[in-house]
C-alpha cells in the first residue's frame, strides 16, 4: 500500500471502512494516535491555549483573595473574634 493511501485510511472514515481485513492489519499506526469522542462539557473545559482565561482566571483568584482578606478586616474590626467564630 502507498504512502498517499495509508494517510488517507487514517484520514478518511469511509476509506478505511472500504478496505479489506487483510490490507487494515497491514496498515501502520496511526501517529496522531486513536481518535476519541469528547462531550461537549468536556469540550468547554478545555483552556490549555487560552491566554485570555489563563490571565482573567488569575485576576479572579487575585480578586477573590482581596475580597476575603477585606471581609476578615472588617469582621475583625468590628466584631469580637473568638477563636474561629465571631460575634457582632
């Protein structure tokens, strides 16, 4: 089998489906590796080259930081902390 048609058994479905046993066992494996359905909240997950998300992701974790320690002056300031608990 050439070269053209053994990338096209692995780019093409219907190519593939159309060989016999005898020249799929003779093809190699696939480089790209086997191919695998993913859902689409699998999909939405996925932030591996996005920049922008890398970056508001950890302005939130900044702000949600900010915000915890503002709430833990203010507690602290006006009410009397006892322990882990507090009472206003």
């Amino acid at each position: 089998m050439s070269n053209k048609n053994i990338i096209r058994a692995w780019k093409d479905k219907d190519y593939f489906d159309s060989l016999s046993a005898e020249e799929r066992s003779r093809l190699p494996e696939n480089p790209a590796g086997v191919i695998i359905e993913m859902s689409d909240e699998d999909m939405e997950s996925i932030t591996g080259g996005d920049k922008k998300r890398q970056r508001q992701g950890r302005r939130l974790r900044r702000l949600r930081k900010a915000v915890n320690t503002f709430k833990c002056q203010i507690v602290s300031y006006y009410c009397k902390i006892e322990g882990n608990s507090y009472a206003c």
